[in-house]
C-alpha cells in the first residue's frame, strides 16, 4: 500500500486545482471587492466612504488569506495568476486611496495605526505573559495589560502619524503627475 506523499512533496500544482481547492475565497474576494465599489454609490456619501473602507480592508484580509495558499512550486499559470491577483488588489487598494484623497490626507494614519499596534501586540499575545501574570495577580495582571496597550497604542500612532505624511506625500505627488 502506497502512503500519500506529505502536501509540501506533492507535484506542483495548477491554476485549476488551486482555484478548486481556494473557491471560497475566491469568490469571497470577489464579491467584497464588488462591494467595495458598490458602497461609493450609495445615496449619503459620507457614510458610503467608510462602508466601503470596511469593505476594502475585508478584501485586503481575504487576499491576504489567499495569498498564503499559493504553492511556492507552482505551475507556469497558477505564477501568472498570483501575480495578476496581487497587483489587481494592490491597484484596487491604489485607486480607493487616490479616489478618496482628500479624505486620507487627514485620516490614513488610522489604518496604519491599527495594523502596526497588530504587529507588536502579536508576540505579547502569543507568549501569554500577560495571561500569566493575570491568572497569578488579577491587579496586577490588569493592570500590566493596560499599560502594555496604552504604550503599543501610542507607539503605532507616532509610527503611524509618520509613515502617513510620507505616504500621503508620495500619493499628492502621484496625483499631481496623473492631471
């Protein structure tokens, strides 16, 4: 009796056995990016701007998913069409920020605050010290925590409040060039 082959030894596989395998995700991706676009139509547009801003961050985050799957073997068209989804998401995330530009000169710090405070939480969050301390010192515990978000908290946002202007330079810049 043959065993089967663990997954990471297995034969590199095609665009149609990837799409088979990741279909929900997919079309999961598909229909929030169509949402995306369909939110800036929406009759009161001030609110149609951050539905579509949650729609667009759901995409990202889908993509994201996806593009984790992808064999780092795989076949000449599965390439191709990772290359062409991740640019097509990144022109999408492109065009949201230049379509909404005066809106993200004052608030692009907000994304970007939020996925740098994820970034240094993780490890906090994963070695459980925090949790220890808690379960061993409830004040203690507590209050640790909330100093430990507190500092994360302001540390993204000055990371935040300057990776922003530079970005949001770089994109007036862009935009100036385009008209």
């Amino acid at each position: 009796m043959m065993k089967n082959k663990p997954r990471h030894l297995k034969q590199p596989k095609d665009l149609s056995d990837f799409i088979k395998e990741n279909i929900t995700l997919i079309t999961s991706l598909g229909v929030f990016t169509a949402l995306t676009g369909f939110a800036n139509n929406l009759a009161i547009k001030e609110i149609g701007i951050f539905i579509s801003f949650g729609f667009l961050t759901i995409t990202v985050l889908i993509w994201l998913q996806l593009w984790a799957k992808f064999p780092p073997d795989g076949k000449y068209l599965l390439r191709v069409f990772e290359s062409t989804l991740a640019l097509t998401v990144f022109m999408v995330v492109i065009y949201w920020l230049i379509y909404y530009r005066d809106i993200w000169n004052s608030v692009l710090f907000l994304p970007i605050t939020t996925i740098i405070s994820f970034i240094l939480s993780y490890p906090i969050r994963k070695s459980n010290v925090v949790d220890k301390i808690l379960r061993s010192h409830p004040i203690l515990g507590n209050f640790l925590r909330y100093i430990i978000a507190i500092l994360i908290i302001g540390i993204s946002l000055v990371i935040s409040i300057l990776i922003a202007e530079k970005v949001n330079s770089i994109l007036n810049e862009a935009i100036k060039e385009f008209r």
